[in-house]
C-alpha cells in the first residue's frame, strides 16, 4: 500500500488520535478484558501509552484514517506502576463505575497489574508487545507486519534483542501471525484465572 503510512504516536499526538485507537481497540479486541472497562479508560490508557518514556505507540494511517496500532513496552511492569501513580484518582473513579455492574472487574484488573511479577516467573522481564491491532476490514494486506517491523525496529535501536509476546490461547489468528513473523512459542500462562495464553519470544536480531 503507497499510501500506507506508519507513525510514532508521542507526546505531541492530538487526543482524537489517541480516540481513534481506543475505538478501534474496543471494535476489534472485544473479547477482551480492557474494553469491559470502558472507551473512557482505553483513552486514558493510551494516553499513558503515547506520554510515557516506557512504552513506544505506533499507528498505521491509510488516506488519512488510523487503521490499526501496535503498543509496546520496554518495562510492563514499570509502566503499570506509572500510568497508576500520574491517573490514580481518574483510574479509580472509572473502575469503581464499571465496578458497579461488573464486582469481578477489581478482580480482573488486579489480575492484570500483577502479570508482570507472575511473567519474571516464566523467565525475566523484558519488553514485550502490549497491544496490536488492525481494524477487520483492513487484515491481510500487509498492515500488521509493516506495525510489527516499525515496533520491533524501535525497540533494536535501543539495543534490545528479544521481545515478548503473550497472546490468548484462543486467538487463532494473532498465533498464527506471530509464529509466520519467527516468533517461538516459550511457555504458557494465565493473565486471568482459567484462561489460558500463549508466550511467544521474538528474537529481532533475526531481522534488525
């Protein structure tokens, strides 16, 4: 695609782009446990993402439209730890409305904030890929790996030879991208209770 253009999404980004990939995160990964937190907090979210000296934000744009994005982090863990202490009181506040429908929410996000110390278990922390999108209409032409190489190119430029990706056992499609990129298949986990996911490792120096 000529027209396809892949772009770090920074500090300087204008907050209806960050809009756009909350809304495209909330379309195409509704099976997830974030979007059950609503499209205020995946803005929030990525907002922390594209402000933060932990994570990297890139964003493919097709004629002008955001058309899919991929989110990486240097230190999940510091990252959390982070995006907790800059948004806490709007963090709260949007959990304890969704809290009120949904008690097991608090559950669920504890679960998630707490994968990092569970994942060193598995083997050292290290960067790994955070989310990766493309919008539906948009899949197979080539989006997703022009994502993966800006995201995996980035994270070599700071020296950085492996990452991880951890994935649900049940997203055929995402497995399948990732094993056809090179990725290898290390382990199993649980981010949340009884579901199951896939850790596959990525070497960059493969391809960087």
């Amino acid at each position: 695609m000529n027209n396809l253009d892949v772009r770090r999404i920074d500090s300087t980004a204008d907050i209806r782009e960050l809009e756009e990939i909350a809304r495209i995160h909330e379309a195409e990964i509704s099976d997830g446990f974030l979007p059950t937190l609503g499209l205020r907090f995946l803005q929030l979210l990525y907002l922390g993402i594209a402000t933060s000296p932990s994570t990297v934000l890139f964003a493919a744009t097709l004629d002008g439209r955001i058309v899919g994005f991929v989110a990486g982090a240097f230190s999940t863990s510091t990252f959390y730890r982070e995006f907790a202490r800059r948004f806490y009181g709007r963090i709260l506040s949007l959990l304890m409305v969704q809290a009120v429908r949904r008690p097991r929410i608090i559950v669920k996000c504890f679960e998630t904030l707490t994968y990092p110390s569970r994942a060193r278990s598995i083997s050292e922390e290290r960067p790994e890929i955070l989310n990766f999108c493309v919008l539906r209409d948009f899949q197979g032409c080539g989006i997703g790996r022009a994502l993966f190489e800006a995201l995996t190119s980035e994270f070599a430029k700071t020296g950085v030879r492996t990452v991880r990706i951890v994935t649900g056992a049940d997203q055929k499609s995402a497995r399948t991208f990732y094993e056809r990129a090179g990725a290898k298949h290390t382990a199993d986990t649980e981010i949340h209770r009884n579901v199951k996911s896939i850790v596959f490792e990525y070497d960059i120096t493969t391809s960087h």
